[in-house]
C-alpha cells in the first residue's frame, strides 16, 4: 500500500516488513492479518503486534482481546502499533477496551542509497553491540535493563546482516548506529553522537558508511524511523534526501497488577 503522500517510495507494506526484520522478537505470533512480537518489554517494535492488511475486519473485536490476553499473560503491557495498514475502526476499538493512545507520532523516513553512500575511514564496523558501542547509543537515550538486554539480543536474532558501526573522531568514540541490510533496504537505528561532538556533522558521515556498507550487500533504498518531534534528526534525514513515507503510534494498555 503506497502512500498518496509519497508513491514514488516503496510500498508501505514493504517498509513494514523491513521494519519488522530489522527488529525481531524471540517470540512471534499471528492473528489473522496482526504479527505479534514479544521481548523483554524494553523497546516498542520488538513488544508490540500491527496490522499487514487494511482490509475490513469482522472479528476484530475477538482479535483485538484474544492479543491483548497473550500479551498480559506474558507479564507484557498490550501494545498495538497503529500505521496506514489499520483494519477500519482499530483505534476505537482499542480505546473501547482501554487502550490508550499515545499522543507521540513517529515517521518512518525513506529515500534512495546511493546518493547517501559515501566509505569513511574513520567508521568501523564492531561485529554487534560491543560496550563501546552501547555506551555511545546511552548517551543519546535512557537505557532500562530491559531496553539494554534487547539491544545486546538483537544480533543473535537477526537472521539478515547486519553491522553495528562507530566513527572515531579526535582518538574517540564518537558516534555510532545500526544498519541492518534486507534485500533492497537498509534501515538505520541508534543513531547516537556523544554531545561534545554534536553539530559538527558526524552523524550524516556515519550514516553515509552504512549506505556504503548496505550498497555492497545490493541495497537500493535507505529508510529510518524517528520521532516526530526529533526536529534535529528529522531535519539530518531531509538533507540527505530521506522523506516522510508513513507514520505510526502506539496505544498501550498496561498488564494487570
């Protein structure tokens, strides 16, 4: 499903499938059109279930309790992530049962590799989430041990490449991502600059290795997700071409006790 605001990109659908891939669950399930994915609980993507089909849905209402039940028996908040490939009605019936939409939004960025792809000398690959690596990503954002023990999870789940890069500036770690390369998409995670080297660019020079790096594996399209209100990472992804493919939110319902 393209978006009318973009049809010139690749298909929602597929996004969502890379997405999907690029951030797995050891524990993964389906209901009818939903794909259910259960973590630790640290981290949104690897703990929520989403729409793939926006068909109408008769049992929607079934469905929608018979996950809410899997999720709060796992000791997990329900969790549904809300983008364009809803079934009709989803967000009232969630809030019908308590749900609870969160008011953030995110984007799901995407545009063309090539142009992005630049190799940098000064970017090396760490082969997973070393210390060094997690250490610059804690830097950007509060880690929960469950958020933390599900970043040191993911490359053992990956079943695609994936590279986890950090760029030495000045004898330092300095910044770092992750990229995961899935057929023709690369999409970009964890983007973090330690703050004394902010605004001097980095991130785009990192950004510009994991292209490189994904183009070598026949990546044709980079795509990132960030949060709407991110305006300095929104603002680096628009200069490098990157544009608003679809958004998404979360509605959460807390697990009993």
């Amino acid at each position: 499903m393209p978006d009318p605001l973009a049809p010139d990109l690749p298909p929602i659908g597929a996004l969502e499938r890379a997405c999907l891939t690029a951030l797995p669950a050891p524990r993964q399930a389906w209901d009818g059109p939903f794909v259910l994915k259960a973590f630790l609980g640290g981290t949104g993507r690897a703990n929520a279930c989403c729409s793939l089909d926006p068909a109408p849905d008769p049992e929607l209402p079934a469905r929608i309790a018979r996950i809410e039940t899997l999720y709060h028996r796992l000791g997990l908040a329900s969790r549904f992530r809300s983008t364009p490939l809803d079934p009709p009605g989803l967000g009232a019936a969630l809030e019908a049962r308590g749900h609870a939409g969160e008011k953030a939004e995110s984007l799901v960025n995407c545009g063309p590799l090539a142009p992005v792809a630049r190799a940098d000398a000064a970017v090396h690959d760490e082969g997973g989430p070393s210390e060094a690596w997690m250490a610059l990503v804690a830097t950007a954002e509060y880690q929960t041990p469950a958020r933390r023990a599900e970043k040191l999870g993911n490359k053992d789940l990956l079943a695609v490449p994936g590279a986890w890069l950090v760029l030495r500036e000045d004898g330092v770690d300095a910044a770092c991502l992750a990229a995961v390369a899935d057929g023709p998409f690369c999409g970009i995670f964890d983007l973090a600059t330690r703050p004394e080297f902010r605004r001097r660019g980095l991130g785009a020079r990192i950004i510009g290795a994991a292209a490189d790096w994904a183009r070598g594996l026949g990546a044709q399209w980079l795509y990132a997700q960030v949060a709407a209100d991110n305006h300095a990472s929104c603002a680096l992804q628009a200069r490098l071409g990157l544009r608003e493919a679809y958004r998404y939110r979360y509605y959460v319902k807390p697990a009993p006790g």
